[in-house]
C-alpha cells in the first residue's frame, strides 16, 4: 500500500497484495495483521505503514477504547495524523510528543461529527529518522517491543510501559479497573506522551501490538513465533497473523493487532551470491 492512510489487513479467503519480487538490501520493511474480537461487528484497531510497507517512515497500531463511541474511528483517524508528520517533527523527541498531543483534538472533532458520546484511541507508534534509529512512543496500553537475533533465536525486549491507572498509581473511575488505559487520545487524557530513541541494528525487529495481543501472548511465546517465523521463511505479514491467532487460542476475545517492522540486512544469504558473481564480473571486467 503506498498512501499515507492506515490500511486494514484483507479479510480471510481474499489475496494480498503481492511484493516486489526484488528489494534492495538494507533498509526497513513493514507488516501486520489485525483481527477483530468474538462477537465485534466492527474491528476498532487500525494499523498502518506510511508511505508504503516497502520504505516505512512511520508505523503504528491505534486500539479505539472500549465502551467508546466510533472506536473505528478515534484509531484510523489517529494514525493518519501520525503518518502526516514530517520529517523535521519527527527528527526531534519534543516536536514529536507534542504532535502526537496535538491528534487530541483532531480525534474528538471526528467523532462529535459522528455522535455526541466521547471517544478515543490508544497508540503504539514509531517513526524512523534513519534506518538505524526508531523513535518510539506510546499512549495507554498499547505496546512496543524489540526482538533481537540471537544463536537459536530471537531475544525479546519491552520498550514501553502500560500507562494503566495501576502503574501511574491513580484512581481508576468508579467503572473502571486499575489495569485499564489511564492515557488516550481524543478524551483530554493524552498527557506528556513519551518518546524513546532505539537502535536498530540488522535483523533487529520491532513489534507494535494492542492489548488483545499483549495481554494473551506472554513476551516469551511472542518471540517463540517469532523466531520460528523467520526460520521458515514466513512473510511479516504471515508472523503478524501467527501472533494474532495465538492471541485467539489463548483466550482473546478482544480486538487483536501485531506490526512487525525488519532493519533488513545488507548481506542477506539469498543476495549474497549475486552480489558476489556481481563483484567478480566487475574486477574482471576492470582488469581485462
């Protein structure tokens, strides 16, 4: 896809959207897969690669609050106003948490043109200055992860903290839990979102998920799938599925969102070859 809206994953028994057959080596590749709950007429989680899944400068999962109104929504219009920041916003931590901010806004405008009941999103986002760094940022319970190659397999790394009312040590509402979303965006609640700089070094990936993963996949069995995913080969795309049906066989019957974003390397083995008869025809043909 290569618009700067969030796009949703086809529905089971359609065909996706075929890649390139060739990628140059190096750079950032972008997939996901988004699946709604038992009983939802409507899935309330979006995600979305901007400007394409080939060339990601921005990707992000939204997660429309329960209980809220056009959920649907909150989260699509959210990462539309994420994707439209600039590289010159994005580049700098404060410029980017006060744009993420500024979708507050945005977000409620859109759905009082729908209803008068509130609504909101919560967000995992990250946005890549260079193919080396990521700057990530999340409001609520969405989650962030870095997965990294190991020996055997990939190690798992948690960059984000749940902003619950539990861990910001508030009152929840009277109808709320202490583990529900103390932060999200179109309710006046976004507050100082926070903004992490991680680097990605080849074959690293990051993982943006909402809760209907997160809260059913242990961080341990995520880099299981993972990690056999890469071994056999699987597209992101297909990783990203594989997460969201082990939410479903664990119990979720919530929205459910996984984005897997590869730093691919610049020597991969299926390349290496031909860049090496490439290397020799050029001496070759330098010497001759």
């Amino acid at each position: 896809m290569s618009n700067g809206t969030p796009v949703r994953m086809p529905r089971a028994g359609t065909v996706a959207v075929p890649r390139p057959a060739w990628q140059w080596p190096g750079g950032l590749e972008a997939g996901y897969a988004s699946e709604p709950g038992a009983g939802h007429r409507r899935n309330e989680d979006c995600c979305s690669h901007a400007p394409s899944a080939e060339r990601p400068a921005f990707c992000g999962v939204a997660d429309g609050v329960g209980g809220g109104a056009h959920g649907e929504i909150a989260s699509s219009v959210l990462l539309r106003h994420c994707a439209h920041a600039s590289r010159e916003i994005y580049r700098d931590p404060a410029k980017l948490s006060q744009w993420v901010t500024g979708a507050d806004g945005e977000v409620r405008d859109a759905i009082a043109r729908r209803t008068d009941q509130p609504g909101a999103a919560t967000l995992a986002a990250a946005w890549f200055p260079t193919q080396r760094i990521a700057h990530v940022v999340n409001v609520g319970d969405c989650r962030v992860y870095r997965l990294m190659p190991r020996a055997q397999r990939y190690a798992i790394e948690r960059l984000t903290v749940d902003q619950t009312y539990a861990n910001l040590s508030q009152t929840p509402p009277p109808a709320g839990r202490p583990e529900d979303p103390a932060r999200m965006v179109g309710a006046g609640a976004v507050g100082d979102p926070p903004v992490l700089k991680t680097q990605l070094r080849e074959r690293d990936v990051l993982l943006l998920c909402s809760d209907g993963v997160h809260k059913f996949v242990p961080d341990e069995q995520i880099a299981q799938v993972v990690s056999a995913g890469f071994t056999e080969g699987r597209s992101l795309e297909a990783i990203c599925g594989a997460l969201v049906r082990a939410a479903k066989a664990n119990g979720s019957r919530d929205d459910a969102s996984a984005l897997l974003v590869l730093r691919r390397p610049w020597l991969a083995s299926r390349r290496a070859g031909a860049c090496v008869a490439i290397a020799l025809v050029l001496i070759w043909w330098l010497l001759w």
